[in-house]
C-alpha cells in the first residue's frame, strides 16, 4: 500500500479542504488492516472498482471490478474503526475542514449523513466525473482535476454562530472550556449551539471538544518525544485515560507506543 498527501494549490480551496491523500495497493500487496481514529474533518472518499462491507467500528474494502465508483462521507465517527484493504484498490481522500463541506453542497450536511459510511452523492454529475478523475494515471493530473471539479461546486455558505464557536473550542487556550461558559460568550444557548452542530458539522460540541483535545495531545506528544507534556489539556490523568480509552479503544501509553506516522507524521494510523 502507498499513500502520497497533496495540500490544494488553488487559494480558494484552502479554505474549505486540509488535503487530499491517494492511496494505491496492487492486487500482489499483502492486505493492509489498519486503525483509524476521530477527526474534526469531515472525510469523503472515491474508490475505483472496490466494494466497502461493514460491520460494528470495521470495514472491508474489497475489490470489485464490477463496481465502478464507490463514494462514502465520514462525519459522525467518534471510536476507533478498524480498516482493510483486500486486492487492488485506487483511492482518493478529501480532508475537508470543520464546516468546510457546506460550501460545496446543496442541502445541510446532516441530509447526507445518515448512517456510518453514507453512500456520497451530491451531485448530478459527481460519480461520473469522479470515476473520470480516477482513471488518471499520473497524480498530480488527479488532484488538479478534482481541485476543479470543488471549485466549480463552490457556493457560498456562512454560520457566524459556528465559526464563532469554532474559533474559541479550536483556540489553544480554550480546550477546556466549559460549553456553558461557551454559550454565554456567544449570547446564544447550548440548544442553539447543538442545532447548529447537528446540521453543518454532524457532531456534538462535547464530541468535537474531546477530538480537539486528543488530537491536540497527539501533536503535543509528536513535538516533545519524551511525553511529558501530551496530558496538559486534560483536567487529570484519569480525565485523559478515559477519553483515549473512548477515542482509540488504546491507553495513552498503549496508543503512543503502536502508532505509525505517515507522510511525515500526517497521518496516523495502528497497524495491525
């Protein structure tokens, strides 16, 4: 298995996506079967020819040349999913970022969320055009064509509540803060704030508080490899155990000692 991340070059796109990473395997590679974990972004994934079986926090991607195009949005993912890839498969990822995606669809995220791996669709011409994007060999030309196909999408979407929210849940010094104290800050109530949640981010404010945070730590234990620093977001020590436990189904200990890290530390997965 081979992945390559590719950071959009249009300026506008750097808006709304984080990055693009393709993944390849031929049909000779040993399957790969890796844990994934929580994220803030919500994650849209085409595949070529492959059919995706799931079960309870698992999918098989499997190969299928019958199937064409396989698309699938990720937005309500708060526990550990373990993935495989059997035979060949051809994929693209996009990373969009928090309320990133409403600026390239026609209804609420959460129209599109239901269920965990919802099959994608926003478009009349999406599949096609991203089957058409597949069959690209070489890989720049890929990510330069589905830059193109985003931006021909893009509209314009504003929630001043949510960004305003965002911005303080995501601010460094914020990730303890209460979601009380966050909505009198905001003049708006906890009711509104969750509406507004459901609809464009298809989390919780608790459930992306907590992906904040973990996420924060991982990056905190990254830059300092001797550990000592990744639990100072949390109230103590058995605050950030319980909340890695949920989130990675690992101890800190246990998960800071499996990790790979990929592209440079982008991506971080456990294989298994």
């Amino acid at each position: 298995m081979t992945i390559k991340i590719f950071r959009p070059t249009n300026p506008l796109l750097k808006k709304y996506i984080e990055c693009f990473y393709i993944l390849e395997q031929t049909s000779e590679e040993k399957p790969a079967t890796y844990f994934t974990f929580p994220s803030i972004y919500t994650i849209v994934t085409i595949s070529e020819q492959s059919k995706t079986l799931e079960s309870e926090n698992k999918i098989t991607v499997k190969s299928c040349p019958s199937n064409a195009i396989e698309t699938n949005l990720v937005s309500d993912f708060n526990e550990p999913v373990l993935v495989k890839y059997e035979g060949r498969i051809n994929e693209i990822t996009t990373y969009f970022k928090p309320l990133g995606i409403n600026g390239f669809i026609n209804h609420d995220l959460s129209y599109y969320s239901e269920g965990t791996f919802p099959d994608f669709n926003p478009h009349d011409d999406y599949k096609d055009s991203m089957a058409a994007i597949l069959s690209i060999k070489n890989r720049d030309e890929r990510i330069g064509k589905i830059e193109s196909y985003w931006i021909s999408k893009l509209k314009p979407f504003e929630d001043p509540l949510l960004e305003e929210v965002l911005s303080e849940m995501m601010d460094s010094g914020n990730l303890n803060q209460s979601m009380t104290k966050l909505a009198h800050k905001t003049g708006r109530s906890r009711t509104t704030i969750n509406k507004h949640f459901d609809r464009h981010i298809c989390k919780t404010p608790s459930q992306f508080k907590k992906i904040i945070r973990f996420r924060a730590a991982v990056e905190s234990h990254i830059e300092n490899e001797a550990g000592l620093s990744y639990n100072l977001d949390y109230f103590d020590q058995s605050h950030m155990i319980r909340d890695f436990k949920k989130l990675t189904g690992f101890t800190p200990k246990a998960f800071f000692s499996k990790i790979a890290r990929l592209e440079n530390g982008e991506i971080k997965w456990i294989f298994v």
